[in-house]
C-alpha cells in the first residue's frame, strides 16, 4: 500500500504491524504502533533531506518538519515488541504511546512492504499469474500426453487380457491409491466435503462410472483410432446437453458446425475394418455420460476445486464399477487372470496394471484443471484435439490398417470439430440462455 504522510518515507518489514485510521475534513491521520514511533521522531527532528537505518527493519527518509504529537493512549494495551527495537530501552518506554503525524504543506511518503497481520496471504505470482492463458495451455499438452500414455498401455493389455469392466475399477482403484498420496503429504490440499456436495457428487460420478466402463468396452472390441472417432461427436451431445441442463443456445453457425462432425465420423464407420455394433454403441453411449458428466462437474466447481472434485468422483464412481464388474466378468474373471499371469508373469501383469492405472487417474485429473478454465464445450472441443494425437499415436504403436475412407472421414469429423470450437468463440457473444418453464 502507499500513502502519503507529512516528511517521512518508510518501508516497513513484515513484522511491524500498524494501522490506518479514517480520513477527516480531507486530512488522513495515521495511528503508528509505537515500535514505529521513535523512528519517526527522529526523521521529524530535522529538515534537511537524510536516511537513516535501523538494521532488517525500516528506512525513513525526512522530507521537511511535521508537528510531532504524542501522547498516552489511555488504557492502551502493553504491546510485546519482538522486533530489533526491543534491544532499545528508551524505545520500550514508548511501547504504549500511539503518534499521530498531521500532515504540513511538503509531503512525504510511507511505502509499506508489509500487509496487515490479518490478511494472511500474499498477492498471486508467478509467471501463470501474469499469464493464464499459458496455465491453460500446459494442462491440455499435458493431458494429451498423459492420454496418449494410456491408450497404448490399455490396448496392449486388453490384447491378452479382455476384461474391460475389471481393468476400469483397477484405473480407479489406482486413482485412490495416488489422491491418498496427495492428500497425506498435503500436495493437494485436503477439502472436507458436506453432505449436500456428497448428494450432489452422486450422479456425476455415475455418469462417469458408467461413461469409462463403456468406452474401455469399446476399446476392447475395436481399434483404438476407431473408438476414438466415434469420440468426436462429444461436442455434438455437449451442445445438446448444455441446452436441456441449463438453457444455452448458441448461436446458429455454430449449429451448423456439427454438421460435418458428425458426417465425418457417418464416413469413417461406415469402412472401419474393425467395426463392431459393440464397439459401436459403447462408444456412443459414453459420448452422453461423459457430456452429461461434464455439464454437471462444471456446476460442482464452485464448491469445490477441481483436483478434490475429480477425487471424490473418482472414489463414488469406483464403488459404481464394482457391481458391473461381478455382473459381467464375475463368473470368468479368475480364469482370465490366471490366463494372464501365465502369458506375461505375475510381475509384469501387476505393474502394467498398475502404471496404466496412474496414467488413467493423472490424465483426468488434468483433465479436470483444464474443465475449471474452460466452458464445457469448449473442453469437449479440446478432447477432441486430443483425440487426434491419440488417433495418430496408437495407428502407429499398433500398425493398425485403415481404409481411405475411413481415414478422409476421421479428418472431416476433425476438421468439423476445429471448426465449431471457432465458431463458438466467434459467436460468444449471440449466446443465450434461455428460461424453462
């Protein structure tokens, strides 16, 4: 803060705690604690232009006389001084003096590098303080990176072992295991949930139980590129989502953007060499959870932050898992384990379990930050772009074949997706919301 007082400039250290009282008939007087007041009559004492020092505490400069009053405060409190003043003992017979500096034609001026006790923290720094757009941008590289990670160790595993309900609760379990590791050392800061959040977490956590069930379903059927071309239609059920939750209507161009998204994706499954209706339509159903996931988890964000949000989801939505893991691969489960254990041994089965597990949780923790700085299409847009490097990526870890027009269909669904996330920004301004009976 600064402020102006008459012949004194001062910079105050952080442990020298003072305050300001109001300004009256235009003259702003300041009460100084008294730790503060012997150094200021020593730069009233004089007229001429000097600095003095008092070693790791302040520095006042005097710029002309001031009329120094001081007096006893009556009943003012016995203030402890843990300050180099307290080495001083004529500055400990001034412990309950208050000063009241009025301020004279030539002005001064008191900076102060300290803050008020009570503020407690400092202001934002740091370079995504002053730029965050670039805080921004690293956590969609990041997660792009951490995504692509995922998808060639998943694929490899479900090529030996095609549990796909079993493998998602092991992504979440592992996810428990890694926030339990934040949370103990308090790298993530810890926020107790009340139980209208806890209600509120529920059907988020669902929709994303059930959306990563049946996309690794799809995974398992089908080439890796393919579900992922299918994926690009979030947009087209975020967009519809958005309407029906909370009235927005964007505006028509932006409509018409979806158009060919959804065209492109017609083309490229139509000449899927790996196409399968299972794959298909896990692949589709998971479009709607995960847009309907995302419209809601936005509105959870302002309860609380969106590494604690993704945490809790990710415990509820394991407990969501389990039942569809007994219901589905319960009877056949142990085979297949043993089945595994026997092709890549017990070590390496564990551990590919295991890493596959922390890319999953991180990338969508990450996710998650990228979610708090966007709006939910906009995010459903940056998935896409990710889907392109996944696609990318996993044709060339797998060598997997595609057709021509497979692959001029994945590229207009692309295309169309860059397309409507511009459009949306350009037309920001024409979007409405509107009001439901």
């Amino acid at each position: 803060p600064h402020f102006s007082r008459s012949g004194t400039e001062g910079i105050i250290d952080r442990n020298t705690s003072f305050a300001f009282r109001s300004i009256r008939s235009g003259k702003m007087q300041a009460t100084i604690a008294s730790q503060f007041a012997p150094v200021a009559a020593r730069a009233n004492a004089t007229s001429s232009r000097v600095s003095q020092r008092v070693p790791g505490v302040c520095r006042i400069r005097a710029a002309a006389p001031a009329t120094r009053v001081a007096a006893p405060v009556a009943g003012a409190p016995s203030l402890a001084i843990g300050s180099t003043f307290a080495a001083n003992r004529a500055l400990n017979v001034a412990v309950a003096r208050q000063v009241t500096l009025k301020p004279q034609p030539a002005r001064g001026v008191v900076r102060c590098n300290a803050q008020a006790a009570a503020e407690g923290e400092s202001a934002p720094s740091g370079i995504f303080a002053k730029n965050p757009a670039l805080e921004t941008v690293m956590y969609f590289a990041l997660w792009y990176f951490l995504n692509v990670q995922f998808n060639i160790i998943n694929k490899q595993i479900y090529n030996y072992f095609p549990f796909p309900w079993f493998v998602s609760a092991i992504h979440l379990a592992v996810g428990l295991l890694i926030m339990t590791f934040f949370w103990t050392t308090r790298l993530v800061k810890f926020e107790k949930p009340d139980s209208e959040f806890l209600k509120a977490v529920t059907l988020p956590s669902f929709l994303h139980a059930f959306g990563h069930c049946l996309t690794n379903v799809s995974f398992a059927a089908v080439a890796v590129s393919f579900t992922h071309t299918i994926k690009t239609l979030e947009p087209v059920f975020s967009a519809v989502g958005s309407y029906l939750v909370s009235g927005t209507v964007y505006a028509w161009p932006v409509y018409m953007a979806l158009v060919p998204i959804m065209g492109g994706v017609a083309l490229a499954s139509a000449t899927e060499l790996s196409f399968t209706w299972l794959g298909f339509s896990t692949a589709m159903a998971s479009n709607v959870a995960f847009s309907a996931r995302a419209i809601f988890s936005k509105k959870l964000m302002a309860k609380m932050s969106p590494l604690n949000l993704y945490n809790f989801v990710t415990i509820v939505s394991l407990l969501f898992c389990i039942p569809f893991v007994i219901a589905f691969e319960g009877s056949t489960l142990a085979a297949g384990i043993a089945k595994a254990v026997e092709l890549k041994g017990q070590k390496e089965f564990v551990l590919a379990l295991l890493k596959v597990g922390a890319f999953y949780h991180l990338y969508n923790q990450v996710a998650y930050q990228a979610l708090g700085k966007v709006e939910p299409v906009t995010h459903a847009v940056g998935n896409v772009g990710k889907r392109i490097f996944v696609i990318g990526f996993t044709i060339l870890a797998f060598g997997n074949k595609i057709s021509t027009q497979t692959a001029i269909g994945s590229g207009i669904a692309v295309i169309g997706a860059g397309l409507y996330g511009w459009l949306k920004a350009k037309y920001a301004a024409d979007t409405k919301t509107v009001k439901k009976a």
